[in-house]
C-alpha cells in the first residue's frame, strides 16, 4: 500500500521542503533588513523580488499540475 503512494507522498514531501525553505529565507531577509536598517523603498523591493520568486515556483506547480492531468 506505502508503495503506492510513493510518487504522492515524495511530491507532497518536496512541496512541503520548498514551503519550509522561503520560509527561512523570508526570516533571514527579515533579519538583515531589520538590522541593516535599510529604506522603506528598498525593503519593499527585495520583499517584492521575493514574492516573485514564490510566485513563479507556486506558477510552476499549477502549470505542472495541469499538464499533467491533460496528459501531456
């Protein structure tokens, strides 16, 4: 039955990893702009390049998913 479910359980298990990944990197940016005492104007640039970064991988996914399910 585990064996089944591999591929599901590996996919879920590296969504989750990547999850958890900009998480801490969106801490750790959190931290150096606070201590680095940057502007209102760059702060909101590099949170703005970060969410990209989050968007375009959460875009991947979709575009995987669906592919996928039309199969292609």
């Amino acid at each position: 039955m585990f064996a089944k479910y591999i591929d599901q359980i590996e996919t879920i298990g590296l969504n989750l990893f990547f999850v958890i990944i900009f998480f801490f990197i969106g801490m750790a940016i959190h931290d150096v702009l606070k201590k680095g005492d940057v502007p209102l104007f760059g702060r909101a640039i590099v949170w703005l390049v970060l969410f990209l970064g989050c968007a375009g991988f959460v875009a991947k996914g979709i575009i995987q998913l669906s592919m996928e399910g039309s199969g292609l």
